[in-house]
C-alpha cells in the first residue's frame, strides 16, 4: 500500500492521478489531497477518498472546505506553509508534486528534505532550481520519478543502463496545434485555438506552452537537471503521431525509446507505482492505427520560445527562473486575451534582457528573481497594451 499526498489534486494531472488510484483499490492510500481555489471539486475529492488532511492554499477558500468536512475526521489546513508541513508527515510515503508552475516549488523541497519519494510532474521546479533540487534531492535520499510523458520514458529507457554510456537523450515533441505554421498566421491565433492540442488533453497554461513550444523548451532543462546531461546532450525532434514519448541513444549508437497512447495516465500511474509496473485496462497501442510514424526537426525560428528556453539553460543560474516567470504571466494575459502569441516570446526576451543576472542563486534569491521578473514582464505588457490603443 502506497500513501499518497496529491499536491494540485484539482488539476488535470491531479484528477487523473485519482482516477489510477480508484481503479487500483487497495493499492494506494489518500493521505493528503491540495487544491488552490478549487473547493468544491477538493470537497468532493474529500468525501471520496477520505484523506487524512487537505490543503487548500488559497486563504479565502478555508472555511468553505473547513465548513462542508466539519463532520468528517479528515483535517483542513491552509497556505502553502501548511502544504509543506503536511508533505513531511510520517503517514506519507510519495508525493504526488502537480502544483501548477512556480507555486509547486516549495512543497517539493519540503518534501525532499524529508526523504520523500517524488512523483514529480511539477516541471517548473526543475526548469527554475534543477540544480539546487537535485542537489538537495541526492543529499537527502529523496528519489524522484518523473511523471511528464517524455521523461518517464527516458526513465524507463535508463532503467538496468550504465548512465555514462548515454551519448544523447531525444525528446519528442508533437508540435502542438501550430505545427508548420509561419508567423504571418500566429499573429492572429487567439487563446480558444491554441487550448486545442492534437493529441494530449492537459491544463491550459500547458497547453499553451505547447502551441508556442516553451513545454519543449522548459522540458530540455527538465531533462538537463533530472538525467544529469550536459546541454549539448539533449535533442528535440518533432513526431506529430505522439507514439514515441522519448528516446536515448547510448556510446554504441543504439537506440531505445519508449512507446504508447498518448494518455497521461501511464506516466502517473509509473511514478506512483514506482518501482511496480501494475496492470491496467486503458486502450493499448496498436501499430496498425499508426500505420506511418514520422519525424522534422522544430522550427526555432518560428516558435521562438524553443530557442530562448534552450538560450536561457546555456546561460544558467536564474536565467531559467527569469524565463519562466516570464513566461507564466505572459502565457496568463494569453488566456484572457491580452497579448498576441508571437508578443509573448517577445516579452519573455525583453525581461530576460533587463534581469540582473545571478550565477548561482540561493533559495531566496530564486524566490527574489521570480517576483522581480514577474513585476518586469507585467510593465512590458502594460506598455504594450497602452500602445494598441
Ligand atoms: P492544472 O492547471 O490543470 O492544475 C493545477 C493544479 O495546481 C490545480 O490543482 C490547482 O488548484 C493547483 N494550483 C494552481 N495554482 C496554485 C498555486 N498558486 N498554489 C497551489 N496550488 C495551485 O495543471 P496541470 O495538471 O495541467 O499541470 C500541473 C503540473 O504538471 C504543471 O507543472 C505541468 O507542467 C505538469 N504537467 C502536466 C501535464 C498534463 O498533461 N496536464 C503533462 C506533463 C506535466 P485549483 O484547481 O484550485 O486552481
Ligand atoms: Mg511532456
């Protein structure tokens, strides 16, 4: 039995998560569920799978879900301190970290610094503070399991492999719902369309960062950090089919990759798992729906987000952070329509410009860096907004 703490248990992965342990019974154990604003979807969640506590961050949502569990032995607690109390706690074996962006930070390190197993879909942790994270992950015994598609299947490929004889580690990216357009098209494109993935069903800031190719570009540094490579160690290829999740190449020029459905519920159910593979019932593969599998190499110029990801890794230290702190708000005012898809790149490039750079920054000063970052890019999309009118 696996005691779970779902951290954004509201969220796409998140309820996907609970959908592997409802069909796994007597598997896994609920002991913590989070959500941020969400309350009646984390109440419902509550009455379901009985944890032991849920969090819910944001304050003004507490005595809604304080209110509606009163009668049920399960605790309530508030705030992102509290998250990372609870993550700690001796009745939790693995966290489940699919807090959505920056936020996730925190309650990883806490749960790090307790030893905790990972199951880490959270990719922002590791595009902001790879380095420190990791660091801290291998000083504390804490094992992290990655959950993003491409990741667990460079795990898989790893696995019973002498890590120093990878040559190159090739991610797959599907190319989102742009793939082969040019700008002269994106400048139009609005949030409505873009939220319209080919193959993968995922939160929205995700989804855009598909459209526009950041996910590719903030899951090189993923890869960076989590398999220990060296920038030149890591490869995109653009597979529109999804089949392939990822590959790596090894000295003698051989090469494994790891195929399936595109559904996300297997990386979850992986990571959680961890280390069983358990059966299930989901859809398999079949080769003859697939009768053409085919690969291009990403078009940097266009999706420029991709080049300054991959820019951003070179420079190191809070570039990184700079960059997605950028790109979280930018790709927030893309949601609601204020700023066109080709400006965000463009935003994310002025903030990285004007950002003092720091080369190896503490805790704080990528908390620091985050905030900072944040407070540029909102002025450059005001001045840019001020200027349409
Ligand atoms: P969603 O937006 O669907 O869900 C995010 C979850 O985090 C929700 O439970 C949300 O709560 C919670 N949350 C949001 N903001 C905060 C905050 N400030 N503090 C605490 N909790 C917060 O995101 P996804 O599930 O799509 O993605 C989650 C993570 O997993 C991301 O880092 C993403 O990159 C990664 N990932 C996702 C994949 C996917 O298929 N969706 C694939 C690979 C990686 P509430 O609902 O209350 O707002
Ligand atoms: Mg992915």
């Amino acid at each position: 039995m696996k005691r779970l703490a779902i951290l954004g248990s509201t969220g796409s992965i998140g309820t996907q998560a609970l959908d592997v342990v409802a069909a796994h019974p007597g598997l896994f154990e609920v002991e913590v569920l989070s959500a941020h604003s969400n309350a009646t979807l984390l109440i419902e969640q509550a009455r379901r799978f009985k944890p032991n506590a849920v969090v819910v961050t944001d304050e003004t949502k507490y005595k809604e879900v304080k209110d509606a569990l009163m009668m049920l032995p399960i605790k309530v607690f508030t705030g992102h301190k509290a998250l990372a109390e609870v993550v700690q706690w001796d009745t939790v074996d693995t966290v489940l970290g699919a807090v959505l962006g920056f936020a996730g930070l925190h309650s990883i390190l806490a749960a790090i610094d307790a030893g905790k197993r990972i199951a880490l879909a959270n990719k922002e942790t590791l595009v902001v503070a790879g380095e420190l994270v990791m660091a801290r992950a291998r000083e504390k015994g804490a094992v992290i399991i990655p959950v993003d598609s491409e990741h667990s299947a460079i795990f898989q490929c790893l696995a019973g492999e002498d890590l120093n004889k990878v040559e190159k580690v090739i991610l797959t990216a599907s190319g989102g719902p742009f793939l082969g357009r040019k700008p002269n098209y994106l400048v139009n494109v609005k949030a409505s369309h873009a939220l319209q993935h080919p193959n993968w069903v995922m939160g929205a800031k995700i989804t855009i960062d598909s459209a526009t190719l950041m996910n590719k570009g903030l899951e090189i540094i993923e890869a960076k950090w989590l398999f220990a490579l060296n920038n030149d160690q890591i490869d995109v290829v653009i597979h529109p089919q999804s089949v392939i999740h990822s590959m790596v190449q090894f000295t003698d020029g051989s090469v494994k990759s790891q195929m399936g459905l595109p559904d996300m519920k297997l990386p979850i159910q992986y990571a959680i798992a961890y280390p069983e593979r358990i059966h299930n019932d989901y859809k398999r593969l079949d080769f003859k729906d697939f009768p053409k599998l085919s690969f291009e190499a990403p078009d940097y110029k266009t999706f420029r987000n991709l080049a300054l990801a991959i820019d951003a890794m070179k420079k190191g230290g809070n570039a990184p952070c700079v960059l997605n702190a950028a790109n979280e708000v930018v790709v927030h005012a893309f949601l609601q329509n204020k700023v066109g898809f080709l400006e965000m790149s463009e935003m994310i490039e002025k903030t990285l410009d004007c950002m003092t750079f720091i080369e190896h920054p503490t805790i704080e000063e990528y908390v620091e860096t985050d905030k900072e970052a944040r407070i540029q890019v909102t002025e450059f999309l005001k001045k840019s907004q001020l200027s349409i009118y």
